[in-house]
C-alpha cells in the first residue's frame, strides 16, 4: 500500500512521480510543488524518471500562506 | 552616529540582498488571496512568507502566482516542524518548489508557547548553512542563542518579541536591545507584534526590520494595518537614527526660566 500525502491510494509501485502529480490534477510543470518519497527530496527533475516503490510514502507538497 | 538615516537611500541588506521595505510580511490568516494582495501593496514588503503544505486538491486559487504578480520574493519558514530533521527536510523541498535558498528556519518546542527549541535550532542551522542555503532563524530573545546562529553563520537573527499571534508585543526590550549588540548581521523583529507602536519600538531598540504576520492579517483591516505597520517601521527607524533624549526622573524644563517675568505679591491678592 503506497501512502498518497498521508492517505491510502491505488497509485501502484513503479508509477512515476510524474503521474502521481497528474492523479493530483497537478502538471508536471506546476510551479511551487514538491514531492518527497520516503522523506527524501525528489528533484523535479527526476519527476518523469523516479518511480514508487511498493509501501512508499509520498508527500507532494505546495505553498500555503503561513508565517 | 553609525545608525543615522537618509529616507531615501536607506536599504536593508540580507545575504547580500538590498530591499528598500523594513517590514517583512507573513501570508498566514489573511481571509483571502486579495485581501493579502492588497495589503502586500499597502505594506510595501519585498519579502513575504510561505508555508508547505500537502496539496489540496480542492483548493481554490494560487497563492504562488498571486504573489508572483505582487512581484515578492517569497522566504518559505519551515512552520509546524519540531525537529531538526523535519524542518531540514522541509526547507530542501521549499527549495525545490520555490527556487529559492532563502528559508526561515523555525524549529518548535512547545505546542502552547511556540516557543523555539534551541538545540534543534542550532542543529537545523548548521545543516542547512552546510547545504547551502541562506538561513533566518526564528529564535528566542536570548542575546546568547542569537549569537551562536549568527557565528554559525545565519544571514540574519529573528527573535521574538513574545509568543507567535499572542499580539503582546516586545515583552523583553532590554533582552532585544541586547541582541543588537551582540550580532553583526541583521536582526529582524519576528513574532508578537500586535499594533503598529509595537513595530515602531522594535525599530527605535535598533533592530533592522520587522515581520509581521497575525497582526496585519487578522486585523479587523488588513490593508489600514499593512499601511499602519508601513508607517511605524519607517518613523522607528528615523527615530533611532535620530537619537532619542535620554529619560529622566524629573522634568528639564522646554522653555527657559532666562527674561520671565516678576509680577510682585500683586497676583496673590487676586486669588
């Protein structure tokens, strides 16, 4: 089971980060997002190359207003 | 006299990065992206806050394009992070999501207060100074942590005045005035302010800048306050440039006593 930003999902191991944002209606070019698997950082430039492994927990995370 | 001030060419200066606004804005509790669009224009900030935070698909709007147009530069806090290891984390993915090695380091030790934990601080700093980026910690009101962030190598200090959204204001000025003292780099007023005299003294204390967030954001006029903050981060600053009076006990009279006049016992008899 891949957690999606805390939640159970049906995104599948060796789906890329590039289409876990797409499941979040995200574009791959989407400004200020970032995405951690596993907590460590997923440069946007591996988006289309970096897959999920089976039990990985994705954060895709943006900005919100705060501090 | 090092601290005298010519309005029009006095600049703040982090990380080698000149603004002409003192006042950094937090973006947090602002009703809606227009109100804080609004009084980002009224502020006249260069520099405004972010947060990172799970997308939500459902949400409307986007903040980073909103603040692209205001045309700011964004500084992401690490807000709500406890460790040292999660707000390093999170301020390598601000990173990436923001093009920026700017971030304001925030490491929480008490749910209640959120107040800093300073051993996370120091650990968090010096990672993240390690990996590069230009770190503003939010930090205590003590002259001594200060100190240590910036021989760690911070660009900036930013100590409380007292508790995050409390509004109480500078609780410790001599501790804040102290903290002037103690560093070279800039130290910006994080936190407590709650109406613009509070800014104004953070100013005259001699600090460089001040943030404020709760207390434009919340106010029953977002923009009058922005405006307000504007106002009283300039006169603190002309102000300490200009070099207060000392306090005294007693009164020094304005008006000397040299050529009054002696009316005699004749104005006792009146009465």
């Amino acid at each position: 089971m891949i957690l999606l930003n805390g939640e159970r999902s049906d995104v599948r191991a060796g789906e890329s980060v590039a289409a876990v944002l797409v499941r979040l209606g995200l574009d791959v070019d989407a400004r200020g997002v970032a995405v951690a698997v596993d907590g460590e950082v997923v440069p946007r430039a591996s988006w289309e190359s970096f897959t999920v492994g089976e039990d990985a927990r994705v954060e895709v995370l943006t900005a919100m207003q705060g501090g | 006299m090092q601290h005298t001030v010519s309005a029009t060419e006095d600049v703040l200066t982090i990380a080698g990065r000149s603004m002409r606004s003192r006042l950094l804005l937090g973006t947090g509790g602002f009703p809606s992206l227009e109100l804080m669009a609004e009084a980002i224009a009224a502020s006249g900030s260069e520099l405004v806050t972010v947060a990172l935070r799970r997308v939500d698909p459902a949400a409307r709007g986007s903040l980073v394009d909103v603040l692209a147009d205001a045309g700011v530069q964004l500084l992401p806090n690490t807000a709500g992070c406890h460790t040292a290891r999660d707000a390093v984390i999170t301020a390598r993915l601000a990173r990436e999501a923001f093009a920026t090695d700017w971030v304001k380091l925030e490491v929480i030790g008490d749910e209640d207060t959120l107040l800093p934990d300073a051993p996370e601080l120091l650990r968090a700093a010096e990672e993240l100074l390690d990996d590069g980026f230009v770190v503003l910690p939010y930090t205590t009101d003590d002259p001594v942590l200060a100190r240590r962030l910036a021989d760690l190598g911070c660009a900036a200090v930013m100590p409380l005045g007292s508790p995050i959204g409390s509004g109480m204001g500078i609780r410790n000025p001599y501790n804040i005035a102290l903290i002037r003292e103690a560093v070279d780099v800039p130290v910006v007023l994080d936190a407590g302010i709650g109406t613009a005299s509070d800014a104004a003294l953070a100013m005259e204390l001699g600090c460089d800048a001040v943030m404020a967030a709760s207390a434009i954001s919340r106010a029953q006029d977002p923009v009058a306050m922005a405006r307000a903050m504007r106002a009283a981060v300039e006169a603190g600053r002309l102000a300490r440039g200009a070099g207060r009076i000392p306090r005294r006990l007693y009164a020094t009279a304005s008006t000397p006593d040299e050529g009054l006049a002696e009316f005699g016992d004749g104005a006792r008899e009146l009465s």
